[in-house]
C-alpha cells in the first residue's frame, strides 16, 4: 500500500488549517499554514483566490481532512465508513467513533505517542499490548473494558517519555483511563460523537460517499 513521506505542512496548507500531524512539533513551531494561506503547487494561490467551490469540493475537502488526520489511505477509510453505515444509529458518528477507538488513536489520546503517526509506529513495532497480549495491528478496535498498555521492556524508551512529559499534551480524555507512572490505561467506556474534540462536519462525508 503507498504510504505519503512527503512533507505534512503541505497536507495542511492542502485543506488550509492545521491539522497537527507532527505532534508537539505544531505547537512550538511556527506553521507553514500561518505563512503562505493557500494550497501547495505552482497554482497555489490562484486556488486560494476562487471565492466559491462546488459542493462536491465541500464534502472531498471535508473528507480529506478527517482521512489525513487520522491517517488512513483511501480503502481504509472507505472500508471503515460502509461498516459504520451497517451499524444502528447515525452513520456519520459511528464513522468517528470508529476512528477514535483504533488503538493508534488510543495510544495517542493516553498521551503514549506524540502524535498518531508514532502512536502508529508504536503499534508497528510491538511496544503495546492489549489485555497482556502484544498486538502489532494500528487498526485494532479497542472496545470498553479494554487495557492498553506500554510492553515493560519498553517502558522508557525516549518517544513514550518525551510524549508524556510534553508541556502541550492534551488532557486524558473522560472516557479514558490512566496509569502515567505504570504506563497503563484503560477504555472506561464507548465515546459518543459529543466526546471526540474533531472540528469536523462529518454528514458531509455521509453525503459524499452516497452518491
């Protein structure tokens, strides 16, 4: 599967706010965003100048964004959101709280990684297990009751540090639990739309996948 290495400001700038893809990184340094407001690419700013897009460029900027923000590839995501379209309830919140409870983003949300691309190496590289069992898999579902913890040969390695001891790290979110000093956390319960801090519009991605 293609995997992006270019620079992450420019998926930034590409839907024009920050998206914090390098975790502590877009606090403390000063964003490309902030200094050139418009998309990357020779006609960058001749995009930027176009005072209204079509509603399909709406929903696709909309859906890019969440994509990119918790780093997913098309299929990926596209496979997550039909099976949140099965499920009972609203389909554009059970697409969120799908993604938020991949333990990647669980990783992240505990404050393990700093940002969710670690998180996912984290996973890659069997530094986590869940109920005491090793799991290499980022898009495991992490369901309530569920303990995520720090493997104990890994327990001071310098990432897990550095992100826990970071002056911007978000607050533990109320629908986790954390043991900072024995690495431990645990999904108290299933989040609710309500919950999940995403400035997101997510029916438009609703509307743009079913057509």
């Amino acid at each position: 599967m293609a995997r992006y290495t270019g620079p992450v400001c420019k998926l930034c700038r590409r839907e024009g706010q920050k998206l914090f893809l390098k975790g502590q990184k877009c606090y403390t340094e000063k964003c490309p965003v902030d200094r050139r407001a418009f998309p990357p690419g020779q006609h960058g700013p001749a995009q930027a100048r176009r005072r209204k897009q079509s509603d399909y460029a709406v929903q696709l900027r909309e859906k890019q964004k969440v994509k990119r923000i918790y780093g997913l590839h098309e299929k990926q995501f596209r496979s997550l959101f039909e099976r949140a379209a099965h499920v009972p309830g609203i389909t554009g919140e059970n697409l969120i709280v799908s993604l938020e409870t991949r333990l990647d983003n669980i990783v992240f949300r505990m404050g393990f990684a700093a940002s969710r691309s670690g998180a996912r190496q984290l996973v890659r590289h069997r530094h986590v297990e869940v109920n005491g069992r090793k799991v290499d898999v980022p898009s495991f579902k992490v369901r309530p009751g569920d303990e995520v913890a720090v493997r104990a040969k890994s327990k001071d390695i310098l990432p897990i540090q550095a992100a826990l001891e970071a002056r911007t790290r978000p607050a533990i979110m109320d629908w986790l639990a954390l043991d900072e000093k024995a690495r431990v956390g645990r999904m108290v319960r299933q989040p609710t739309r309500a919950d999940i801090p995403l400035a997101a519009q997510e029916q438009l991605i609703v509307e743009l996948y079913s057509k």
